[in-house]
C-alpha cells in the first residue's frame, strides 16, 4: 500500500456553495428546526425525543459537545441544550454503523478521498478492527488479540518515552484516572491532550498569576456582573447556552462588551429558545459596545485601556484603581504600572485597526464598572503572544479588584465537555510532584518524574522516530493538529497507532506500520459492568463535578467501556503492577475512591458526586486566596504585544469552526450565521483588501502560508467579502490547519499558533 494515496487532507473540491444574507439574531426557532431535525435525522423521532429529554438534566447524560456549565438547581424543562449539543448527540447516536463488512466494502484509500463530512456520517463503529501492515483494509479482531498486540508493541520499545498517550477532552474522570495510572506505572508522562491546543495558554497564565489553572467565575456570577468583556470568542456557535447567561447579565442591569475580528451574530442579538412568547419577537440585544480589533491586536487593545485607566487615575486618585484590593493581594504592581510607560498609545493604535474614541469609551465603561467578568476562548490562546493575552487581562481585573468576588473574575470557556476534568485527573504531561508522591504512596509503584512531550513535542519526537507508539484516548489526532502533513509524516513513522473511537474519522486513514480502532461506549449509552449499571462523572467550566448517566442500549454488543479499555491494555502491558485493573472496573465507585485518595477536593467523592448537581472543586482565586502563587499573592505582569509585521501583500489567517461544526466533527456543509450554506472552501476577506488584490466574489484562490521561508499551500477556496479588519482573514479548520507550521507555537504554553498563520492569496 502507498502511503502517497491516502490523504491526510479532507479533499480540495467544492461542493456548490450557496450564499445567503447574513441573520439579524441568533437562536430561535431557526436553531430549534435544525436541531430537531439532525437528530431525528440521525435517530429517528422517538429515540430523539428520549435523547433531548436527558440531555444535561439531573440523572441524564452530559453533553459530549461543550464544557459550559449546567445551572446548579432548576434545569430548563423544554430544553437544557442547545443546537450544536443537539447535533452531537445525534452523531453519537445515529442508527447508521460502521461494521466489518464496511471495512472490508471500503479501503483506506478510498476513504481518505472522501470528505470529513462524509467519513463521519457513516455511524458507529460496532467491532474492534486491526489494519495490518501492508493490508489496505480493516478487519475484525478480537479485544484479546488487540491488547495483547498493543501490550506486546508497548514492552518492546527501547524505553516507555517511545511511546505516545493522547487524551480527547470528551473522556471521563474515571476514564482518564485510570489511562493516566496506566501510562505512569508503563513509565513515562508522555500524555499530550487537546488542552495543549486550545486553552494551555489560559493554565500557564493563570497558575502563574492567580495560583489555579482554570476560571474562578461561577454560572451565578454572570447575574451579578456590572460589565462581562468576551474576546476572542464566538458563542453563539462554539459555547450556545453562553448567550442565556449573557441575557441574564443584561436583565440584571449588566452591560456586555465584545472584542473580536469578526461580529458574531449571537453576541448581537439574541433569541431564548426556552421561551415560545419570544420566538417572534426581534430578540434581545447583547452586545453594548463592539470592538473589531484587528487579530492578535488584544494586547495593544489592552495596553491602550491600562494606559488610559492610568492617566485618568493620576488625575483623579483613588477613582480607578482598587488600592486595598492591590496593596493587600497583590504583587508587581508598580513595576507594570512602570513598563506602561515604554509603550505610546500612538505606536499601539495601529495593531488594533480601531479608533481611539471606541477604545476610550471601552475604558470609560471599564472605569464605571467594578464588578466586571473577563470571557475568551481560542482567539486569545492561539497566538504566539498568547500567555501574554491572557496574562494582560489579569492586570485589568487585579487594578480593578475585579476578581475573587460575587459578579467578576476570569472565564477561560473551555471546549471539549471533560476537558477541564481530564487535567484535574492527571492528563497532563507537566505533573506536579505532590500528584506523582500520592500515586506512588496509594498505588506501590515509582512514578516517572520527567517531564514528557506535550501535543507539538509528541509530533515532532514521532517525525523524527524517537516515538514509535501512539495511542489517541478518543479525538481525531490528525484533523485537531497544526501542520498536517507533517503530523501525517509523523504518524504514519509509528509502528503501531491506536484509535479509541465512537464514530470513524480521518485519523483512522492515516496510521502507523499496523493500526488499532477500538470502539467504546458514547456518553449516551448504559455502561453496564460485574456490579451493575454504572455512571461517569465530569468536570464543566467552572469546576463542577457532576454525575452523567447514559440510558441507551449499546449501539453493539462487542462494544467496551474506556475505563474497560484501558483496564485491559493495562493488564496485557504490564507485567509486575499490583494495581487490580479489571477489579477497579467491575465497579467505578471504586476508581472513585482512589482518586478520592490521591487528588485533592475529592472528599467523599462517591457521596457528593450523587448530589443533586454535583459539587465544587475549590477555587483559591474564587476564594480571593492567591497564596499557590510564586509570591503567594496575585502577580501583575510584563506582556509583549504582537511582533508579527505583515508585508503589504500578505494577511493574517485564523482558522475557525463553521456553526455545523464542532471541533474536528462536521455535522454539516452550513455556516448559516455568516451566511455560507453548502461550502467550507472559503476564505473571509476585507473588501478593500480584496480590490488591492484584484479579486472578486467567489472567486477561486489558493492559500499560501510562510513561515521562515518555508511555503505551505492549500489550494481551491472561494473568496467572501465580509465585515473583518484590512488585512485580516478567516477560513475553517481542518481544511486550513496545513498552512499552521509545527514550529508556530504559543511562548510558555507551545499551543499551536492556529490564529496568527502569515498567508499570501494567489489566483486559482
């Protein structure tokens, strides 16, 4: 079989777009004729209704899609999801299935040609299936023979560092407890996870500042904000039930100012699908002040707000700053107050493509208000400077005394449902030492202490075959990394991949030497175990562990559980573990109580986790506690604005998600709130930009990136004018994550630089 004909790419063909005036709101009954109908599509009406009725309720099943938070007691009866967790369900539980006899109708070859689109519509993979070397098919294989050949390819290497462990941010805290146990008593910390590519940047600056990795704002808060700032994020897509919260701020007197390059429709207006009696009306209006700031231009945004904030506070003292809140909890403030100076509004006014009128009545707003909410995403955290975005908004929220209070704080909005609960369990491949001495003391074994390689550092070690192992814990490995032919490279070096996967998806075409799929339970389906039916807990957002309950039966009887899953490669790999595997597995209460033993905030773990809602991790800065900090208080800090300068012929690309999309799953061709039906070849530009270019609408462009003189291309995408900065641009990912160098990455965090791709536009 050649390597050259299978496609790591999705396929440069168009599919016959369609272009349509762009929405006034957001939501609506829109969002709930195309929710209903993927999934009845998929499952057909009656399992649809029984999915939705569960759907994030008490006793029901968490949301595969998104980490945003449930609200704590009253769950909305009509519907406490939105359209994109609609959709997700629905792929997870559609009646279509991927069988033997699918694999052996259709070759790796043929399958790499298709779309992502149409890979993933084909269902639920119902068997576990080995691709041997030198086959150009799948075929059955039994879970005893898969784990004793990942076993025997595990202990054959050279040493444990050879081999990869990646984790998806859907896997659940038992799930993840025990692949993390597995992997360190296997003898290494290579455990790479999604996190290193989206919000790494947000842990590093905000462990470094406040003490704790993760947001200190509760859903509640957002009742009691005077001001919540979103940047670099677009909700009414990614993160959909964001936008009650945002409405509830409204009503509650609050203001919302939003920052980022394109305007999203559902940060303008916005619909309640809970309230029939508003289905009609014109929405409610979200966004107070809007500022298109260019991309990577939020430092300079930010160092414009702090400089203004300083000179209005110098002529008016003690009107602007918290100086109780500064001189008792935090550190460094004079010194960023001072490194203000070395910058001029003048110099910093032409990265951010805005007028200083807008930015001074940002301030103003600032300034007026003390209890103020910070919200990012990935339009912050995929930046070379990106520790340095977040890092800048901490410095406005600490000279605001806006933390560690009812109504403010920090909300990183993470992605992956579980995301946040795989770190907290031990998916990280930077372990602290206090984590690694309880494992050792609970579970008799030495635990590794290097430090091993993060997303970047894992693809690099397999191009240059120092790794010769990879095993993905659920995600599409391929289509969420940068540079994707080299990752492809990188992969396809490895003597074994593995895949633990629900739905069949591109990176089961672009494999090592042999490769695995095992197909596992979805978070719909009962997981029913020795003891019984079990459930699995997961983290949210804003640190609230909680219960989830699939009620399904199983979309086939030879599926396994990831906590079975990973019990079995365990006992097939290693030889002298006193760890009682499959005993763990015959009951997750007691997975439970060994995490309860060896991480913190876990006390009566299996009681409180059987709460109605669950309950709260600790938060030191929700508590106004800074002390886990290098100072033990809460640190200001020096941040660099963007350095990258742009030839006059060049522009910044970004990559984003379309609104039938959900990270790497594409539930659909549509992009309906910017107006893109049927087409996800397309590239968003100014039309300015588009005039000094000699382009015009729709015309066929291929995309060129450089970085260090190296030329990445992506051909056959059709140009869009659109609302978005000179010299600013857009287009989806996967399509466009081969022009993202594997050397382009985040200072501190190594995050891809997905949002700061230098790219020059050359005429199809």
């Amino acid at each position: 079989m050649s390597d050259k004909k299978i496609h790591a790419q999705p396929p440069e063909e168009l599919t016959g777009i369609k272009l349509i005036d762009i929405p006034k709101k957001a939501v609506g009954t829109k969002a709930i004729k195309s929710a209903l109908n993927h999934v009845f599509s998929e499952t057909g009406v009656s399992k649809g209704i029984s999915l939705l009725q569960n759907l994030n309720q008490i006793n029901g099943f968490d949301c595969p899609g998104c980490a945003w938070p449930d609200p704590d007691e009253k769950r909305a009866f009509l519907a406490e999801y939105c359209e994109n967790g609609a959709k997700a369900v629905a792929e997870e539980a559609t009646k279509n299935r991927v069988s033997p006899l699918f694999f052996a109708t259709h070759s790796v070859q043929e399958m790499s040609e298709w779309s992502d689109y149409k890979i993933g519509k084909n269902g639920r993979i119902t068997h576990p299936m080995i691709l041997r070397e030198g086959s150009n098919n799948y075929e059955e294989i039994s879970w005893k023979e898969a784990f004793n050949l990942i076993g025997k390819e595990l202990n054959s290497l050279s040493s444990p560092d050879e081999a990869i462990f990646y984790t998806s941010g859907r896997t659940s805290n038992e799930a993840a407890y025990l692949y993390q146990l597995f992997v360190r008593q296997f003898g290494t910390n290579n455990l790479p996870d999604c996190s290193n590519m989206c919000h790494e940047s947000s842990g590093s600056a905000l462990s470094e500042t406040l003490g704790i990795g993760k947001g200190s704002v509760t859903l509640d808060d957002f009742n009691h904000a005077d001001l919540v700032i979103v940047m670099g994020q677009n909700p009414g897509t990614n993160h959909p039930r964001m936008l009650t919260a945002l409405r509830d701020t409204k009503k509650n007197g609050g203001k919302i100012m939003t920052i980022n390059p394109l305007p999203e429709v559902g940060l303008m207006n916005y619909v309640d699908p809970q309230n029939p009696l508003k289905w009609l009306g014109s929405g409610d209006k979200l966004t107070d002040l809007f500022l298109q700031v260019k991309i990577n231009g939020d430092v300079a945004l930010l160092k414009i707000i702090l400089k203004l904030m300083k000179e209005k506070e110098n002529k008016e003292p003690n009107t602007v700053f918290n100086h109780q809140f500064i001189k008792e909890k935090t550190h460094g403030v004079d010194e960023f107050l001072n490194d203000l100076d070395n910058y001029t509004i003048e110099e910093l006014l032409p990265q951010t493509g805005l007028s200083i009128e807008t930015i001074k009545e940002a301030t103003e707003l600032i300034i007026n208000n003390d209890k103020i909410i910070i919200c990012w995403a990935m339009g912050l955290t995929q930046h070379k400077n990106a520790v340095d975005n977040i890092r800048e908004l901490v410095n406005l929220l600490l000279l605001k005394g806006s933390i560690g209070k009812k109504g403010a704080g920090t909300c990183p909005v993470r992605g992956h449902s579980n995301v946040q609960g795989d770190r907290t369990m031990g998916i990280w491949e930077k372990p602290k030492d206090s984590f690694l001495d309880n494992l050792e003391k609970e579970f008799n074994f030495k635990a590794p202490r290097k430090h091993g390689y993060d997303v970047v550092a894992a693809i690099e070690a397999m191009h240059k075959k120092e790794a010769k192992v990879f095993i993905g814990m659920g995600g599409n490995f391929i289509s969420a990394t940068p540079d994707t032919e080299y990752t492809a490279e990188a992969l396809r070096n490895c003597n074994l991949t593995v895949q633990v996967s629900t739905k069949l998806n591109r990176s089961h075409l672009v494999h090592g030497k042999q490769a695995l799929i095992l197909p596992c339970l979805g978070r719909s389906e009962k997981d029913i175990q020795a003891s019984g039916e079990q459930f699995v807990s997961v983290e949210n957002s804003m640190g609230v562990v909680h219960q989830s309950n699939g009620h399904l039966s199983p979309s086939s009887s030879e599926l396994l559980s990831e906590p079975a899953i990973v019990a079995g490669i365990a006992e097939a790999t290693l030889k002298n573990s006193t760890t009682e595997w499959k005993s763990l597995v015959t009951n997750y209460d007691l997975i439970r109580n060994k995490i309860e033993a060896t991480i913190p905030g876990f006390d009566n773990y299996n009681k409180r986790v059987r709460n109605k809602g669950g309950f709260y991790l600790p938060n030191n800065a929700r508590d106004n506690n800074y002390t886990p900090t290098a100072t033990g208080k809460a640190n200001f800090t020096l941040n660099l604005p963007s350095d990258v300068a742009l030839d006059n012929n060049q522009f910044m690309l970004m990559t984003i998600r379309t609104h039938d999309q959900y990270n790497t799953t594409i539930y659909g061709l549509n992009d309906r709130y910017r107006g893109v039906l049927n087409e996800r070849r397309v590239i968003f530009m100014n039309p300015d930009d588009m005039k000094n270019q000699g382009l015009s609408k729709l015309d066929k462009v291929n995309l060129v990136s450089h970085f260090k003189g190296e030329r990445r291309i992506a051909n056959g995408f059709l140009v869009i004018p659109y609302s978005i900065p000179r010299q600013c641009t857009a287009t989806y990912f996967p399509e466009a994550n081969v022009l993202v160098p594997i050397q382009s990455k985040a200072r501190i965090s190594h995050t891809p630089a997905s949002k700061t791709v230098i790219i020059t536009v050359e005429k199809g």
